[in-house]
C-alpha cells in the first residue's frame, strides 16, 4: 500500500465518470481505503477529475473522512461540526481554514507527548486528560470569540457565572463520558493487538 513520494510533486489520482480512482504512478486501481492509506503514510497526492482535469482533492479527502466517521471510527466531535458549519457564509469564514490548518499542525508537532500524557494518565487518574481537554477546549473558544468580536464581547456582558458554571460543568460531563470511552476502545484494541 505505501508508494514512494513521488520527486516531480504529488502523485497524480484521476478520478472517473464510474467513481473509479487510477493512481497515475502505480498504473492501478485504488479505493478510497487505499488513499486513506497513503495519507496516514504521508504521500502527498492529487486527485484530479479524469475528463475536465480539474482538482477534486478537497471531495475526495471529505469522502474518506466520511466513510470513516460512517464506520464507526468518530473523531469529530457533534459539537465541532456544528460550529464549523457555523463558519460558512460567515463573514469570517476565510480565516478559518488557516486557523485550522495551524491548530493541526501544532497538534501534530505534540502528539508524540500527548501520546506519553495520555499513557501516563492510562494508568492512573484521568486528571491529566481533564486538563488537556480544557486547555483545547480554551483555545478553541478563544478561537472563535476572536472569529465573532461582538457577539463574545456582548455575549460576556450578559452572562452570569452560574451559567457559566453549568456549561462549564456539562462540558466536562461529556468530556469524561467520551474520555472513558476512548479508555474502553484503547483498551479493545490492545486485547485484540496482543
């Protein structure tokens, strides 16, 4: 499934009426099971529509993240995509993307001590991921007060701190509800690795 990155840019999928997806390096058929596989092993590619040769990455990389969130494997969170969907149409939207893009790219520079935080937390209490998750959850409310200026600035006149508290608090409910799911799926998935 791994292909060599490709020297002359990225490797070139064309996309058929059929649905069908030809990678141009390899000569074959691919699914989209195939280029999820060649994301996670970082080959850059670019899926292009075989008759107009127009680029339909963008859709294609959408499809996979919704096969996979229909398999089962949920990593967006409800209310993330409520919020992104949000953003479209808003005046604000084209800041989002970048945003986004930076975000990712600082969690992915972290992951490898998130991975040893969250071991470490495995293993005993899980207050070390409570904090984590609030940290994100700050900087993403952050993120979008700054996206919305007004409506924050008029949203914390208005607020009470029991309300807040309350929001605060069912928040974290669900964190540690999701949380100890996660446990149960990390705990599966090494019982059936063993």
């Amino acid at each position: 499934m791994s292909e060599e990155k490709s020297k002359d840019g990225p490797v070139v999928i064309k996309k058929y009426a059929n649905r069908r997806l030809y990678n141009t390096q390899t000569s074959s058929y691919v699914t989209l099971d195939h280029l999820a596989g060649m994301v996670k092993d970082g080959v850059e590619f670019e899926v292009q529509d075989a008759r107009t040769g127009e680029d339909i990455t963008r859709s294609v990389l959408t499809q996979i993240i919704f096969e996979e969130e229909a398999k089962g494997q949920n990593l967006l969170p409800i209310k993330f995509l409520r919020q992104l969907i949000r953003f479209y149409g808003d005046s604000l939207q084209a800041f989002v993307p970048g945003y986004l893009d930076m975000s990712m790219d600082s969690f992915t520079k972290n992951q490898g001590a998130m991975r040893d935080r969250i071991a470490e937390a495995m293993g005993g209490g899980n207050q070390m991921i409570e904090n984590l998750t609030r940290q994100n959850l700050a900087i993403f409310e952050r993120a979008t007060q700054m996206f919305s200026p007004f409506g924050a600035a008029a949203a914390g006149r208005k607020s009470e701190e029991p309300a807040e508290e309350k929001s605060s608090s069912s928040d974290v409910d669900a964190l540690k509800r999701e949380m100890e799911a996660m446990r149960r799926q990390i705990s599966e998935l090494s019982q059936r690795n063993k």
